[in-house]
C-alpha cells in the first residue's frame, strides 16, 4: 500500500512540475535557442556571400532583402531572449513598448527562419553564377562600418534606372524622411563602375543652385555631345518647383538626350517631378538599427564572448530615443568602439541616457528653419575635469559632406563623454560624428554650458511649483474634510 501511494504521490509530483515547467517556461525554449543559433549562423553567410556578388536580379535582390530581414529579427529576438532569461522576474521592455522578444516568440522567430533559409536554396545555386565585386561585404564586423547597410536592392534599382535607354532627360525622385540615407544610397550608386563608365559627367548640384538666369550657368555642366547624370538635392524650400522648371527647360535645350537626372527630397510632393515612379526609402525598423548597432559597437570582437558588454549596449540602445537612424546608431556605436571596456561603455551609458529633447524658440542665425536646426538636447550630466558633472545643452546641428577632418572641430563627443572639455569653455563646437562611408557626412553641434545651467534652473523651478500645486492641493482637500 505505501509502495502504491508512493508511486502515485511521485506520479502527481512528477505531473505538477511539467504542468509548472509548461505554465512558465517557454516550450522547448533551450533546443529553440540552439536552433535559432544555427539558423542566424546559416543566414549570415548566405547574406555576407550574397553581398560580395553583384546581384542584377530583382527576384534574387527580394529574397535576399527579405533574408536580410528575418535574419536582424532573429537576432533581435534571441537577444531580448537572453536579457529576459538574464533578469528573473522581470520582462525587458524595448522602446517600441513590445514585449522582451519585440511582439515576436522565440519559437515562431525560430520557425520564420528556417522557412526563409529553406526558400534561399536555389538562390544559393544561382548565387555561384553572379560575379564578385571588388569589395568586402559590409556584414563582415570588421568592414561593417565602412559600407552600406542594407541597401542593395534600392542602389541596384537606381543603377538599372541609370543604365536602361533613356527617352528625353529621365528623372527619377529619390524621397524619403530625415536622415533615412537618402544620399548615402545615391551617391553608392553613382561610385558604381558601370554608372561611371556610362555617363562622361556626373554633377551634384543643390536647389539653390537652379536659379538659371539664360544659359550660361549651364555651361560645362553639360554637352550636347555626352551623357551627364545630373543629382539634385532639394532642401525642400518654397521655390524649388519654380526653380526646377526653369532649370529642366533650360536643360533640355542644352543636355545630351541620354541624360539623366536624380532629385532628392523629403518632401513628397517631388515625387511628382519624376518621369519614372519615385523610389521610396522607409524608416529603418528597430531590429535593423539593432543588429546594426551592435556590429558596429563590438566592430571585429565577438559579443558571445563579452556578456557584460552586451548588457550595456543593450540598456544603452533601449534608453536613446534618438536612435531611429542609421546615421544616429553609427554615431553612438563609435563611441563604443573607441574603447571595448566595461568602465568606457557604461559612461557612455551614463552620459547618454537621461537626455531630454527641447525645441529652441526660433532657428538658429543663417539656418533655413528646419525642425532640426529648432532641436535641442539637454545632458544632465557631463563629466568635467576635478571629477565633477555639468550640464549642458546640444543644438545647432549641422551636416556637411567632404569636409576634410583638419577643418571640423578638433573636440569629439568621445572627448566630452570621457570629461575632456576645453578649460573655461562654456560654449564650444563638438564633432559628433564622421562618416567612413561617401559622401562622407559630418555632423556637428554647439555646446553650451551656460544655456544648460538656464534650463537646469527652469527645470527646477518647474519641479518646486508642481511641488507647491500638490501641497496646496492636500491643504485643500484636509480642509474641506
């Protein structure tokens, strides 16, 4: 009889623990961890040969691209996985307010990869047959930084714009939001050596430079006898369609019939200024920026290997509203990769999270109102020399490309992370960031440490008369009772 009511307590016990293990713990989710390593490994070589092949194919450019996609989800997924996994307890949040897997379990992320790997094998055949550019793959850790990151459908649909017969001066608009890439993808089109072998000229040229008067101005820009790529950068002012008109009808007269012209903008009311269909760039979703921040911050080491750091770069990612853009990811991974300790990426960290985004009252002096000329971004805390924290305030925002690095400020957002800020300074120009990869962007901002110390005491005065309102509020409410 005990051996029977044994065997049936045993039984029960046995029963409640995998009732337990199924109730909280997900399904398989050690051999969904092993599988999903693989997968990604798998994916990642297929995409890192895929981008060392000059891919012509639209069909083979989809597959890829969509690849490219499941496999930045995975990895986005595997590594929520693990910070939850890491924090009993606890569910970490993205800042997109899904869930520590980001909307996506850890099984089904499994089994969408291993669908989009088993659909690759004829692309793999066919990949032996595309010839090899002279050029790393931008998905090697170590050559990341210097290439494009995930464009090269967009840049190959330009190319074939660019090559096909032209009827009478093609155009095709370029449009897409602030900071998408929208330059960096045209002018990685236009390094193409089938793009330069095909056009004898290739000009790039702004919206104030359209303002033809006869035609003078257009002389050298373009021959009756060769073909010229014209890009135009529209900044998105009042008078870019007038000017555009004037400009295109002056330039048929004068232009090679096989001409072509690129128009970049924001702004979608120039997608009507095309004669083919626009191309337009999307925002880049947050697994992408993701897997993109990562292998730009650890650069050649293996984040397996640096836990710690993961953990870092992780809070770090989920605590910077700003990183929305592949320009804003690059910007923060480079301070990470100065410098691959501990004690280096957790001040970052602290610098870095707790900003707040203002809106100055008018545009800074010579700009052209753009709402980023208007932002600002208040750091609570900058280290400073005696081992002390200041505040300070980040605006005026600027972009230039081609600026040599002895023109740009010679203190970088590194510096003021590590406490190097100029003696008795209180306003000074700081390098954000520099790009590796054409047109060479840099980006600039003023500090300013006295307009800081002004927000500072706004802030607190804010505080203290919600503070008053409260008490004033209890006061009444006791009374009344």
């Amino acid at each position: 009889m005990e051996v029977l009511l044994s065997a049936v307590a045993s039984d029960l016990v046995g029963r409640l623990v995998s009732f337990l293990i199924s109730k909280f713990a997900e399904p398989g989710s050690t051999d969904d961890v092993v599988r999903l390593q693989r997968s990604l490994l798998r994916a990642h070589v297929v995409v890192e040969e895929a981008e060392a092949r000059q891919l012509t194919s639209r069909a083979m450019l989809l597959q890829l691209n969509h690849l490219r996609g499941e496999m930045c989800r995975g990895s986005y997924v595997l590594d929520a996985f693990r910070r939850r996994a890491a924090l009993p307890g606890t569910v970490a949040r993205f800042p997109s307010g899904r869930d520590a897997a980001g909307g996506l379990s850890l099984s089904v992320a499994v089994e969408s990869m291993e669908a989009a790997l088993g659909d690759m094998k004829e692309f793999v055949v066919l990949l032996g047959g595309c010839p090899r550019v002279g050029r790393q793959p931008y998905s090697a850790y170590l050559f990341m930084e210097s290439c494009m990151f995930g464009r090269q459908m967009e840049k190959e649909q330009i190319v074939s714009f660019l090559l096909q017969p032209a009827r009478d001066l093609d155009v095709l608009p370029v449009i897409g939001p602030h900071e998408v890439g929208k330059r960096t993808l045209v002018e990685h089109a236009c390094l193409e050596e089938r793009v330069r072998d095909h056009f004898a000229k290739i000009h790039r040229l702004c919206g104030d430079d359209l303002d033809v008067q006869g035609q003078e101005p257009l002389r050298g820009l373009v021959d009756t006898d060769q073909r010229s790529l014209i890009v135009i950068d529209f900044a998105g002012g009042d008078k870019d369609e007038e000017r555009w008109r004037g400009f295109q009808s002056s330039l048929r007269r004068r232009a090679h019939g096989e001409s072509k012209i690129i128009v970049i903008s924001r702004a979608e009311r120039h997608s009507g200024l095309g004669t083919v269909p626009p191309l337009r760039l999307r925002a880049p979703r947050r697994e992408e920026l993701w897997y993109l921040f990562k292998a730009l911050a650890f650069g050649g080491a293996d984040p397996e290997e640096r836990p710690e750091l993961v953990r870092v770069a992780t809070a770090l990612f989920a605590g910077i509203p700003d990183l929305t853009s592949f320009a804003a990811v690059s910007k923060t991974s480079a301070s990470l990769l100065a410098d691959l300790s501990a004690r280096s990426w957790r001040r970052v960290l602290r610098v870095s999270v707790g900003v707040t985004a203002l809106q100055l009252g008018a545009a800074v002096p010579g700009g052209r109102g753009r709402p980023e000329e208007k932002a600002a971004y208040y750091h609570p805390g900058v280290p400073v020399k005696g081992g002390r924290s200041a505040p300070c305030l980040f605006y005026n925002r600027r972009k230039s490309t081609g600026v040599s690095r002895s023109e740009l400020p010679k203190v970088t957002m590194l510096d003021v992370a590590g406490g190097a800020v100029p003696a008795g300074e209180k306003r000074f120009d700081v390098l954000v960031w520099q790009s590796r990869i054409p047109p060479y962007a840099s980006y600039v901002a003023t500090c300013d440490m006295e307009r800081a110390a002004q927000v500072e005491i706004g802030k607190r005065r804010l505080v203290n008369k919600r503070k008053r309102g409260q008490l004033v509020s209890k006061l009444s409410v006791t009374l009344v009772a």
